[in-house]
C-alpha cells in the first residue's frame, strides 16, 4: 500500500462517517433542504454539483479507456456525492498497481 492508496483511503473513511452523521441527524432530504436553505447553501450545493459532473464525466472517459465498468461508482456518487469518484481512485490505483507489478512464477 501506498501513501496515496493510504490517503485516499483515509478521506473516504472520513467522508463516509460525515455523511453518516449527517444522514441520521437530518436524513436525506433534510441535506437537500439545507442545501438550499439560502444563498451560501446554495453556490456550496451547486459547486458540488458542478465538481460531480465534472469527475462522473472524467470517470466515464476514464473507464472507457482502460475497459473497467463505471457505472456502480457513478451511481454511489449519484447517492453519496463524493464517495462514488474517492472509491473509483482507490479501485483505478489498486489496479494500476496490479498491472504495474511484475509477474512471479
């Protein structure tokens, strides 16, 4: 393990317990009640959203190129924002470091 498998790692650990919290404390459509609660809520929602598209969109052409399916860390993103793209990296680097590691008979 590396420190970027360990770093990504940590924040995805975190992020999950956060949006945990979150969740029991205000439930699903509470977050999105606040979300747009008022205006600061809403450019801190909508930036979220704009970041999403931007990794889902990375993400896709990513996958495609190395001929990995995309669709369940889009779908953990589409429910979970940041968890979906934090786990399609720690996948993407563990692969890549498969492939990357020579063979040992």
């Amino acid at each position: 393990m590396n420190w970027r498998m360990l770093l990504l790692g940590l924040v995805l650990i975190d992020f999950v317990a956060l949006t945990g919290v979150v969740l029991v404390e205000h439930g699903y459509l509470g977050f999105f009640e606040l979300a747009t609660a008022n205006t600061a809520t809403m450019l801190l929602f909508t930036d979220l959203v704009i970041v999403l598209a931007l990794a889902g969109v990375w993400m896709w052409r990513d996958a495609q190129e190395r001929g990995v399916r995309v669709v369940p860390y889009l779908l953990v993103g589409l429910a979970f924002g940041a968890a979906g793209p934090l786990l399609y990296l720690i996948v993407r680097e563990h692969q890549t470091r498969a492939v990357a590691a020579p063979q040992r008979a």
